[in-house]
C-alpha cells in the first residue's frame, strides 16, 4: 500500500524542523501560513522569532498590529500575517482562545483555504482529510501519469478523490507530512530522485521513464513592469515617508514616497541606484533618488515625517526597507 510505504519512510526521512515538536494546531497553522510562497530554511527562524514573541493564540490575539507586521517583516506576503492576527482575535472571541477541529468552522477563519484547514486537521487533529498543495500535485499526478492541468479546480478534486484513498487505514498526520516531505525532498520539480523514492513500485511516469514529463500545467501571466521614483527625502533628522496604501499592497507598512517620474511636487537634487523588487504577480522597477519637497506645496494626508532613529523601530514594505539598509550603509544618512 503506498500509504504504508510512504509514512515508513517519512518517519525515517523526515527532517527535524521546529514545527514539527508537537502537533498543537496554532504551530501547525502557523508554520504553514509562513510556509506558503517561502522556502523553508527562510520561514524557519520568522517561526522561531514568532512563536517566541506569541507563544500562543491568546498572545498573538493580544498583540497590537505594529508588532504583528513587525514580526513578519521582511518574510512577504504581508496579508498573510494580518490574517494569522485577525484569526488569531476571532479563536479568541468567539471559540473561548481553543482551534475548532471541524473543516467547516476552520474554513471561517481569516485566511486559511482548503489547503492550510486541511493540513491542520490532518496533522494537528489527525483527521483524514487530503491536504492539496502545489507538491502534492506533483507527486500524485506522476503517479498517476496524468495530463490534467493541475492548474484546473477539477484536477485537484480528483487528486483530492484519489488522496482520500490512499488515505484509507493511514495515519492521517504522517501521511499528509510524508507526502508534503516526498515532494520537498524527493519528487523535485526538475529532478526528482526517484531511485530514493518509498513509492516508485507505484509510479507510472518512473515506470514508464516519463517523470519530467508531469504535472502538466497552463503557463500563467507573465507579470507585468511598473516603474516608479523612489525619493528620500531628510529634513534635519526626519525622514519623509508615505502611508498610501491605494494599491492595496501591505497595507500597514511604512513606505518612502514612491511616485510616477515627473511628479513636481518633487525636486531631484541626485540620482543614487536603480532595482528590481519582483512579486508574484508584478515587478517593480525602481530609481532612488535624494530629493527636497518643492517649496510651496502642502504635504497630502497620507505624508508625515519620521525622525531618522526611529527607522529601525517601525515595519517597512520590504522594497523600501533594501533601500534603507543599501542607503544607511553607504553614507551618513543624516547627510543627504
Ligand atoms: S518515482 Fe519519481 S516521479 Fe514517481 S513519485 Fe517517486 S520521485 Fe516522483
């Protein structure tokens, strides 16, 4: 049985990571939220530093936003870490600070999707439930030797479908992490180590030499290029910065003004370094530039000034925060 195979060598196999020391659903929902869209060696010391800041449900409910966007500063994907907060209130409000264990009342919290309510009642509660990620579409499909587009909302209830059999008489949380650890270790998206694979007596696309061939999956958009200005602006010791969030990226970090060219309400007095920031779906591309704030005209609303030794102390979108350690490295920035 691949179940039986696959949760053998998971216990052998298995790497020692931090989330894995006990099975408490608030570490498991945590981990899998900083998981998501980041590699592991990367999410590690955020979920040390966060698990030691908010130990638990209760805390992280308690906490105020600064120290929430705090925390996951620099990690991405801010969303994600208001909506482990707002989840973290609403366990707190209305379930009395305990995780349900249902998939429906899991399904209600701020942020968890099929996939993480799934990983956490599989691996926290031990229920059999598939928990379908990007790896385990990979894996299954090269099973199976399939050509759905694992892209299509079909593919995955039929791979959901196909889990809940395998499932069938396994352990449910060493199942779900033995598949989750088999596609990070082995069944690798452009080489998989199929000689080191518990389940290749299973696998048609080993069997039939064609691995490489599967998941098959429709190209997405390419993501398009913004460009903008960048200006840093000190006044004495203060520091200009911005609080528009209009394009509804991390809402709650700070920014520096970031502007179309040519906008007057700015003068250039040097150009400093050009770069690239790169999101999912969009790229920045962005000059800095040391600039004044032109004589006349009213700072907006969404403007304020920050004093220079406060800039380490507040939550920085991430483009903005790489300026300002490539900034406060090269020169005194009280002089610019
Ligand atoms: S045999 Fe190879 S392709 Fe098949 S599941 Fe194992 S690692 Fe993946």
């Amino acid at each position: 049985m691949i179940a039986n195979e696959l949760t053998r060598w998971y216990k052998l196999n298995k790497r020692e990571l931090p989330f894995r020391m006990n099975k408490d659903p608030y570490s498991v929902w945590v981990s899998e939220i900083m998981a998501q869209q980041t590699r592991i060696e990367t999410m590690v010391p955020y979920y040390l530093r966060w698990m030691a800041k908010f130990p638990d449900i209760q805390t992280c409910a308690n906490a105020d936003e600064t120290e929430i966007l705090k925390a996951w500063e620099g990690l991405g994907y801010y969303r994600r870490a208001r909506m482990l907060w707002n989840g973290a209130k609403m366990i707190v409000n209305e379930y009395h600070g305990i995780f349900p264990s249902d998939y429906a009342t899991i399904r209600e919290i701020p942020g968890i999707g099929d996939y993480t309510a799934a990983a956490i009642l599989s691996i926290a509660f031990n229920q059999p439930v598939p928990a379908v990620d990007g790896n385990v579409l990979r894996v299954v499909s090269r099973v199976l030797m399939s050509s759905s587009d694992i892209a299509k909302d079909s593919t995955k209830k039929h791979i959901t479908n196909v889990l809940n059999e395998w499932m069938v008489g396994a352990e449910p949380s060493d199942f779900t992490q033995g598949l989750m650890e088999l596609g990070a270790l082995v069944c690798k998206v452009s080489a998989p180590d199929c000689q080191q694979c518990p389940i290749r007596h299973h696998c048609l696309s080993f069997q039939h030499g064609v691995q490489k061939d599967f998941p098959v999956k429709s190209l997405h958009k390419k993501p398009k290029s913004e460009s903008y200005v960048v200006h840093l602006v000190v006044d004495n010791d203060f520091l200009l910065i911005s609080k528009d969030w209009s394009d509804g990226l991390m809402e709650g970090y700070l920014r520096l003004p970031q502007v179309r060219e040519n906008d007057d309400r700015f003068v250039i007095s040097e150009s400093l370094f050009s770069f690239k920031h790169v999101f999912s779906h969009k790229i920045w591309l962005l000059s800095v530039v040391k600039s004044r704030f032109t004589d006349g005209v009213e700072l907006s609303d969404d403007y304020s000034w920050l004093p220079i030794s406060e800039i380490d102390s507040v939550a920085w979108i991430s483009a903005h925060r790489k300026i300002l350690l490539k900034t406060l490295k090269k020169s005194d920035f009280s002089s610019l």
